[in-house]
C-alpha cells in the first residue's frame, strides 16, 4: 500500500469537469484538489500536535496519518465503467520534520 509520494492535484480537463461545489483552494479554472483531500486543525488539535500559530499560507507541513478504513464500495456505470472509493477516518497524526532529501517528492 505504501509508497512514494503522489501528487493528487487535477488534471486540467478533471478541473474544468469538477461539478461538485469545492472549499478547496481554487483559480478561475476551477478547484486544484478534489473535494476531501484538505485536512483542518482547530486549535484544540493544534494544541495536540504541539502547533503554533506562526505558519503563513504556502508553507509546507509534512505529516504523518494512521487511520482505518471506514467504507469501500465501488459501483458500475451502464457504459461499463467502474467507479470505486475508499474513506478513510485519520485517526492519529504526527508533524514530521523535513529530511534533508525531501525535496517536493
């Protein structure tokens, strides 16, 4: 399961095609992640993780996330297509300091 980092942003045309309302980061092109892959932490959970408030917008955090699959199913579509989704409830995280050879993977 595990393995190098991916980048999950949309592809242009998936961006242009996206139709469910997103409150994710976006442009005039439409969102850049799909809807789900942002993650926040309020003040209590900052307080856990031993967060300050001293971050700017655009600054790389990286973590680490241990969580259990809740739900997985997977649907066929009448043009034989198969759709499949797996969530995933995080349930413990750790702020990791970047190595020296994390270099945006």
């Amino acid at each position: 399961m595990a393995g190098k980092m991916v980048d999950l942003a949309l592809s242009e045309e998936e961006r242009a095609d996206f139709g469910v309302p997103c409150a994710l980061q976006s442009d005039d092109a439409g969102p850049i992640y799909p809807y789900g892959m942002k993650v926040c932490f309020h003040r209590a959970e900052m307080d856990k993780l031993g967060l300050e408030d001293d971050c700017d917008v655009g600054d790389i955090v990286y973590l680490r996330v241990m969580g259990t699959v809740t739900s997985v199913s997977s649907n066929k579509r009448g043009d034989g297509t198969k759709d499949s989704t797996i969530e995933v409830q995080i349930e413990k995280v750790s702020v990791l300091e970047p190595r020296p050879d994390d270099d945006d993977e």
